[in-house]
C-alpha cells in the first residue's frame, strides 16, 4: 500500500494575544487555508508573558501550507506586526498525509 505523502512547512507564530483579530482576518486574505491557535506562556527578551492578565498573553498559531505561502505570511508579518508588537515566527520542513487539506 502506498502513502500519499507530500513536503510542506510548519509555520510557527507566538505573538501578543491582542493582535490575534486581525492577525486572523490577514490569514483568511492571504489565503490561508486553516491554522490552530492556543494560548501560550513564556519567557523572552520581552520579559515573562504569563497571561495573569490580558495584556500579558500570548497566542501560539501554526500554519502548515506551502513553503511559497509561508514566505508570503512571513513578509506581511515582518511589514506589518515585527516593529509594533512581540513576534517570533520558524518554519519546520514536515511532511503529510492528505496534501490537499494544506
């Protein structure tokens, strides 16, 4: 029995959950086909994020899809969100099933 399996990138995202909106809504116009998010804790550069309160939370979103949309998402996220707010962003090569999904 053979697999369709297929190379795509993980995109990863972990940013301020106060952006999560609109962050979302460029998603679907960058045609992103589906994403998760969860809520994400940590420390960094910026400090502890431990979401004790709203202004101290974090998302973390990940995005499989094809390695030239990804470059895509990660220009708009450099020009639109790197200067304004706390962003860090990695791709992994993965591989999957059901290709057609991302």
């Amino acid at each position: 029995m053979s697999l369709e399996i297929e190379k795509r990138v993980l995109l990863t995202l972990v940013t301020e959950a106060v952006v999560e909106q609109s962050l979302l809504a460029d998603l679907d116009r960058l045609g992103l086909r589906g994403y998760t998010v969860t809520n994400a804790r940590g420390r960094g550069n910026r400090g502890v994020r431990d979401a004790a309160w709203d202004e101290a939370a974090n998302i973390r979103v990940e995005i499989v899809c094809k390695r030239d949309l990804a470059e895509l998402l990660l220009a708009h996220l450099r020009d639109h969100y790197y200067a304004n707010y706390a962003m860090i962003t990695f791709l992994h090569e993965v591989e999957v099933m059901r290709p057609e999904k991302f």
